[in-house]
C-alpha cells in the first residue's frame, strides 16, 4: 500500500543513530553535546531541579561568603581571658567544695553569699551615715545643729570621754567646736553656719588657728585617721587661740 510507505520511512529514519562529531585523535562526542542549542534542548525541564540550580548559582556568589575581618587585639584578649581563666580556678574550686559540702548545694550558698554582701553594705552604710551625721552640717567646721549651743566646758568634757574610749575622731571634732564656741562667748567670731574656714581665719589672726583647721580637715576631709597627736595639739592649741588674735 502507498500510505504505509512514508510511515516506514519515518520509522527508519527515527531508528537511525546521531551521528558523532570527531574530537582529537579518535575522541567522539555526541552532537547534542556539541552544539549548545542542543543542550539546551536537552537540559531538564522540571521546575524544581531549575531552582535548585539557581539557588546554587546564588549561593556561589562572593557576597555570600563568610568574610574574616582582621583583630589585631585578639591574641591580647586570648592571653587576658587565659589569665583570668588560670586565675579563677582556685576560687571555682573552692566554691564547688562549699557547695558541695554545705546541705542544699549551690543555691543555699549562693544565698549565703548574697547575704553577706547585703550585711556588708549595710554596714558601710551606716557607718557613712554615722561620720556624715557627726561631720558639721554646713558652714565653718563644726558650725551646724544644735551640737554647737552646748558650752565649751561641756564639749571639751565630751572630748575626754570619746579620748579615753579612743575615738580619736570624735575627740577632735569636739574640742574643734569647743574651740569655736570659745571664741564666740568671746566675741572674736560670730558663730554661724554660713561661716566659713576663709572668714574664720580672716576674723581670728592666730597661727594656731591656722595649724588646728589644717589638722581637723585633713582628718574630718581628707580622710587622714586621727591620731593621738592631732587630739593633744587641740588640747594644747586652743587655749593659745584668743591671746594670739588678741596680740598686737
């Protein structure tokens, strides 16, 4: 039959092999693989395995490298952290012998600890607030409060009693207002708050004056402990104070 012609002319057409291109000394290679429209033709067509190919296209990318900036103080900060580490490890070790020692393990000691961290600042609170209530309360020192209106017989007698109980501080800051106290009953001052160290010294001419309000804020200010020296040179001193200021 006639029709059945083209149809077993297409057949032996399709059944025929690709022909092969030459590469190199007897290397073949397909076609489609040598002509990049045909692999094109022949990549796969499924969607997802296009997106994972575009993924990791994307990915490759330099932008998407990790970037490892310079530190130059790294090494100085390894060796600090390695010295502090070694420098620790006897505490960590004491502290897990405590707690493991002590009933209830680290939680009980750690509320110990906080404990005695609380008791510690409550301590120095008051004590701050002891020394801030016995410091004077504003201008000249020892000027403020009602301490100031007790005689100066009754201050320096409050001065031997803290002396003799060794409250160096204390006897100094009293025989200061003592002092001043004296001075005033005197009318060589007028005691007031608003007095200052600069007016007291202007107003008293008297290098033992000078001397003794050196000594008391170095101790009352500076921080300097008071010793048994400081308490006899106001002993001894004030006493000086009116006739010096009363010289010539």
């Amino acid at each position: 039959m006639r029709i059945a012609a083209p149809v077993a002319c297409a057949l032996a057409i399709a059944a025929t092999p690709a022909p092969a291109v030459a590469w190199g000394a007897g290397a073949t290679r397909p076609l489609a693989a040598a002509s990049p429209s045909l692999a094109a033709a022949t990549a796969p067509s499924d969607p997802a395995a296009r997106a994972r190919a575009q993924a990791r296209e994307v990915l490759s990318q330099r932008r998407f490298a990790p970037t490892e900036l310079p530190s130059p103080l790294r090494s100085v900060r390894e060796r600090v952290g390695s010295a502090l580490r070694q420098a620790g490890r006897p505490f960590e070790a004491a502290y897990a012998w405590v707690a493991g020692w002590l009933p209830g393990g680290p939680p009980v000691l750690l509320a110990l600890m906080a404990g005695a961290i609380l008791v510690a600042a409550a301590l120095l609170a008051a004590r701050v607030a002891a020394r801030r209530a016995g410091a004077p309360s504003g201008g000249a020192d020892g000027v403020g409060g009602p301490r100031e209106r007790l005689s100066a017989a009754r201050l320096r007698q409050q001065a031997e009693r803290a002396e003799r109980q060794g409250n160096l501080e204390e006897a100094l800051r009293l025989r200061f207002r003592a002092g001043l106290v004296e001075l005033d009953s005197r009318e060589l001052i007028e005691l007031r708050p608003a007095l200052t160290n600069h007016e007291l010294l202007r107003a008293v001419p008297s290098p033992t004056l000078a001397s003794l309000v050196d000594g008391f804020e170095a101790v009352a200010y500076g921080g300097r402990p008071a010793v048994a020296g400081d308490v006899e040179a106001a002993r001894e001193g004030w006493p000086r104070v009116p006739d010096e200021a009363a010289a010539p």
